[in-house]
C-alpha cells in the first residue's frame, strides 16, 4: 500500500491522540444523534403524496405505459419473445380478464398492445382473483411507468420555481454530475425517469446551468429521493440569519472552512457517518466521519481541523 496515502489517517490519529489526553468519556454516535429536531409536517411534505399509481379498478382502455427496461419480457411469458426490443416503447392497455391456472386456481390476466409495435397482446398474469388485483390499491407493473403518475405530477410542478437542496445534481441516465444546493431554479419539464425513480424533473438555476433529479413521489419517509428531500419551496437561507454571506457561498458549494460551526458544517456536507466525541480539561472536541476518508475535527463546536 501507498506510504502517503496512509499519511493523513497517520496524522490525524497522532493529533487525536495528544487531543484526547485525560479524555472522561468518549462515547461514538451516528449521524441521527448529530442534530435532533422535532420532525414537523411541511407543505412540501406533502405536495407530492397524492400522485400515485392508479388501481386496476382504475385502469381505461388506452392508459400508458413507459418501458424502462427489456427485462419486462420476463412478465410476459409466452406471449413475448426473447428477441423483443421494448425497452423506451409505450404499452398500451387494454383489458384485464379473469382467467382459470393449470392447477385451476383464479388469475388475473393483464392484456397490452405497443406503440409503436405490430399488434401482438402482451399478457402479465398476475396468480390472485380479479377482485383481489382491484381491492389492492394501486397497482403497478414491473419495468413500467404509469404515464398518468407522470402527468399527475407535471401538472403540479411543471414551471415552477423552488430550491434545490442537494448539489447531488443528475444528467438524463441518472449519472451524478456536481451542483449547488440551496439555490433557486425553474423546472423545465416533468418527464418518465427510470425503474426506480419515475420522475425525470429538468431544471434550470439562476446561472443557466441545467441539469435533471430524479424523485419518487410520496412523503419525505418514503423514499431518500422524494420531493422534499430535493427541493423547498422557500429559501433555506432565511433559516438562518446569522451566517455570513461569505460563509453561505461556501455551503451552496459544499465546501468547509477552520471556524466554521457544526451548523455550518452540516449545511455543507450533510450529517456525517459517524461522530467520535471526546472532553479533556480545556475543550470538548468532536470528530465527523465521511464517506472517501472526509473527516472534521471540532473544538467547543468551531472546525479546528478537517480532510476534504
């Protein structure tokens, strides 16, 4: 192994060492325990939570489907080959039957067309009665988007202006690509995402740089990526008045800087994996640990050494 990739761990073990002299109590938290706060219900918790998949007992003749990947063939059964390309077409629904198993149990049979296609029926069976499919709630099919969730919400988004609150900014194939966070910017357009994320949001900020995030919709603890764990719909920098402006230019960049507080420090990096705490007879000191080997060491709560 590299001597000198060694040399910071080396470094900083040496200088919490001679730190941690006459320490009383060294306890080792998680990144929950870095800020707790009281978890209130925001407007933006909830501006999302009504776009969802539909319900067979809600599907038409006609709904839409995007195909997000060739593996949807596997649904299909028989009724595809393993030579269809799918993948980036539109299904078209229309119809769903119960139907009688080999074993004679009742089953449900999903029937789509594809556009543009050459009129084959694609059938998703599904091994429940019609009635339990439809008493489910919504339903989704593997490898699809519902293009009514997307239209659901186009139709809220669509133009808007918020702030974006990750500089974990994305292209069209879901790649991360380097941004700012808590700054504003207009959503160009609402479109299908991906398997995981079905909503595409492209976005413009207030330098004219573009870029797309991915999201579910639902509330906040649905999902790492939903609407209000990406963006605000009020300026985060109003929360907090007594940072500096100069300081404030370093956290939409995700930078740190010494002297810094741990508020300040969070803003930028976001809470950190693990926190080693310590006290002697002079200071009470903190050590945050990152992913990529990112580490803060505080002094009475003011950044007095870091790795980034």
């Amino acid at each position: 192994m590299n001597k000198l990739r060694l040399l910071p761990a080396i470094l900083l073990t040496a200088f919490l060492s001679s730190c941690f002299t006459g320490v009383e109590y060294t306890p080792r938290v998680g990144a929950r325990e870095v800020k707790r706060e009281n978890i209130t219900v925001t407007p933006e918790d909830t501006f999302l939570a009504g776009v969802t998949d539909e319900s067979l007992g809600e599907w038409r003749p006609g709904k839409r489907f995007r195909v997000t990947n060739d593996k949807i063939r596997l649904i299909f059964g028989a009724t595809a080959s393993p030579y269809d390309s799918l993948e980036g077409k539109t299904l078209i629904f229309t119809g769903a039957k119960e139907a009688p198993s080999i074993t004679g149990t009742s089953v449900t049979d999903i029937s789509f067309t594809a556009e543009p296609g050459d009129g084959r029926t694609f059938v998703y069976r599904i091994n429940r009665p019609i009635a339990k499919v439809k008493g489910q709630g919504p339903l989704s099919v593997p490898f699809t988007i519902q293009e009514s969730l997307v239209d659901d919400a186009r139709k809220l988004m669509d133009g808007q202006h918020y702030y974006v609150l990750t500089r974990t900014w994305r292209d069209d194939s879901d790649n991360s690509l380097n941004g700012r966070q808590f700054v504003p910017v207009t959503v160009d357009s609402v479109t299908p995402g991906n398997d995981i994320y079905p909503i595409k949001v492209s976005f413009t900020d207030e330098r004219g740089t573009s870029a797309r995030l991915f999201l579910h919709p639902g509330p906040r603890s649905y999902t790492p990526r939903s609407f209000p764990a990406l963006f605000s719909f009020t300026n985060p920098r109003l929360k907090y008045p007594s940072i500096t402006d100069d300081m404030w230019d370093k956290i939409i960049n995700g930078r740190v800087a010494l002297d810094m507080t741990r508020e300040e420090c969070r803003l930028a990096l976001g809470a950190p994996r693990e926190v080693d705490r310590g006290a002697d007879n002079s200071y009470i000191r903190e050590v945050w640990l990152y992913e990529n080997g990112i580490y803060l060491v505080f002094e009475d709560g003011i950044l007095k050494l870091y790795r980034h």
